[in-house]
C-alpha cells in the first residue's frame, strides 16, 4: 500500500486505540460504581480531563527525558531513559494525578520518538537502531501474552450460546467502519484534491480497522462485577478471531491482487 495510507492506518490505529481504553476506563467506572454520576455530560467532561491530563503529563516528562537524550551519549542509554519515562508517566498518571495513564505514555513515547529522530540527539542512527526494536520486542511479548490469556479463558460455550451477540458485534464493528471510512473521512479532505482519497484507498482503511491485542485486554479486564460482562467478553473475543481469520487474509489478498499509482 502506498506510504500516505500506511500512515493514515497506523495513525489511525494509535489514536483509536488510546481513545477506546480511556472511554473503556470512564464507561466501566461510571456502571460498576452506583454513586458515580451517570450523566451522558459527565461523561464528556471527565473524558476531557482524563484525556488533556494524559497529554499534559506525558509532555512535561517526555521533555525531561528529551533533555536526558541529548545528555547521554550512548543508545544503551537512551533506550533506559525510555523505560525509565514510560513506567514513570504511567504510575504518576494513574497513581498521582488520576488521569489517562495511555495518553500519558503514548505521549512520552512520541515526545521521545521526536527527540530521537531530531539532530538533538547525539549519535542519532545508533539510537533509532537500538530504542525502536527495543521496544518492538517488548510489544511482540505483550500482544503473545494477551492472547495467550485470551486462548487460556476461552471456551467454546461463547461460540455456541452466545453466538447471536457475537454476530451482532461483529456485525456492529463492521457497519461502524463503513460509516467512519466511506462517509466520515471524506468529510475532511473536501476542498484537499492532493488528500482525496481514491475508492481503492478507502478499501483498505476499511479492510485495515483490524482489532487485536488492545481489544483483547479490554475484554480480559472486564469486571466480574459487571452485569453480562461474560457477554460483553464473548463479543469482544469474537471480533478479535474475526479480524484476525476473517479480515486480515482478506485484506492481504486484496493488496496483493492492487496496482498501486
């Protein structure tokens, strides 16, 4: 696929990502704790400042760590730094300011990556070589643990009496997509000719929306506590298998068979 979507789906995946655990986090909150307002406002606003909070807090220590990458002449060091802000964005976040520890780390992350891939850092090359796979590691064990949570609480009861919801999830993710690639996102490159996205672009960001490992943790972490959580669960787990067997070949096979311009 052409660089541009590329961009636009792993962007796209980021965000995506980042805003569906805060919402999960507030929504889960608001249900499980009867004191807590239940207001469709209050949950706007506290999506605002948990979201704002995570952004803030991870600038301020991203920027900290910037300065310590320009300091450290070593990658070896610039890939504990990372750690070091990623771990600390995360419990100052969630621990200490109760805002989105996510939007915290994914922020730090970005300031980082920034700070990496500018001439500020020393030995620049040495560095992305180092820190980038680090952590492509790290996030290959965390998506083999999730599914091997996943394939550890699975049964096949979720497939054979709770098959009707699945499809219906299943069903609701898809019809989501169509709405947000073919009818949305034009929306924003009106009066943008050199952004117009073709109808072939538009198949793959619509075959790209593939949910995995952060879909799965959030099922996982589904409170016992919670009305029809097995349910909400067995959904969950049923758009990851789709994606994964259904969507995914099906996407691969269509920009294999793709003349790209």
């Amino acid at each position: 696929a052409p660089p541009r979507i590329v961009m636009l789906l792993e962007g796209e995946s980021l965000l995506n990502d980042a805003t569906a655990i805060v919402l999960f986090g507030i929504l889960i909150s608001a249900v499980i704790m009867p004191d807590a307002p239940q207001s469709a406002g209050f949950v706007v606003l506290e999506f605002g400042r948990v979201l704002a909070g995570g952004i803030v807090t991870g600038l301020v220590l991203g920027g900290f760590a910037g300065l310590l990458i320009r300091y450290f002449t070593q990658a070896l060091h610039h890939t504990v730094v990372s750690l070091a802000f990623a771990y600390l964005s995360f419990v100052l976040a969630d621990s200490v300011f109760h805002v989105s520890s996510i939007m915290a780390v994914l922020t730090v992350g970005l300031t980082i990556a920034h700070f990496l891939q500018s001439s500020q850092a020393r030995d620049r090359k040495a560095a992305i070589d180092t820190v980038l796979p680090f952590w492509g590691v790290l996030k290959y064990i965390a998506g083999a643990l999730a599914f091997l949570l996943v394939g550890v609480t699975i049964n096949l009861s979720f497939f054979t009496d709770l098959w009707i919801p699945l499809l219906a999830g299943i069903s609701a993710v898809l019809v989501a997509r169509v709405i947000t690639v073919y009818m949305v996102l034009p929306v924003f490159t009106i009066g943008q000719p050199s952004n117009k996205l073709t109808l072939q672009h538009k198949h793959v960001l619509f075959g790209g929306g593939v949910r995995g490992a952060i879909t799965a943790a959030l099922a996982l972490s589904l409170p016992v506590e919670l009305e029809g959580w097995w349910i909400a669960q067995s959904i969950g787990y049923g758009v990851v298998i789709f994606s994964l067997f259904v969507q995914t070949p099906l996407l691969n096979r269509y920009l294999s068979r793709q003349r790209w311009k």
